[in-house]
C-alpha cells in the first residue's frame, strides 16, 4: 500500500534544491519563450539569432535544463521575443 505525504506546493524545495524558489519561476519564463518562438512561426536557429545566444544554449532552455541560466537572461529572451520582428 502507499502511503502519500504533503508538504508545500514547491517539489523542488522538498527534495533540497538549492535555488528551489528560482525553478518554477524560470520554468514558466521558458514556457513563454517556447510560445512565442512556436506563434512567430521562427525556427530556433533564428530565434538564437535574434535573441544573441547560440542555438545549443537555446536548446539547452527549451529543453528543461536552464539551471544555469539567471532568470533575468530568460527574461531578457522573453521579452525580446515578444517585441515586433523587423
């Protein structure tokens, strides 16, 4: 039989992450960034290009392993993505 404990609603501070308050906020700023990358209809070669950053590291943030990355450089993705394409 199991047996379910609950404790917060953040995961990641229950199993002692260190920048456990960081992980859901950067989570969801890279959900925005791969919608407005999927809606503008660019490929992440060009999305890389305009936000200055190689595709590998994109690639690294859409895939889930952006703990290396501040918030405030996703952010910056983000919002670069959101202005209008020249």
């Amino acid at each position: 039989m199991f047996c379910f404990e609950y404790g917060n609603s953040n995961v990641y501070a229950q199993l002692g992450f260190a920048d456990a308050e960081e992980i859901p906020l950067k989570a969801n700023i890279v959900k925005d960034i791969t919608h407005s990358i999927r809606a503008s209809g660019l490929k992440v070669s060009e999305a890389a290009t305009l936000l200055d950053t190689s595709q590998s590291d994109l690639l690294l943030a859409l895939c889930g392993k952006f703990q290396s990355f501040r918030a405030a450089e996703l952010r910056n993705w983000r919002d670069r993505l959101s202005l209008p394409l020249r």
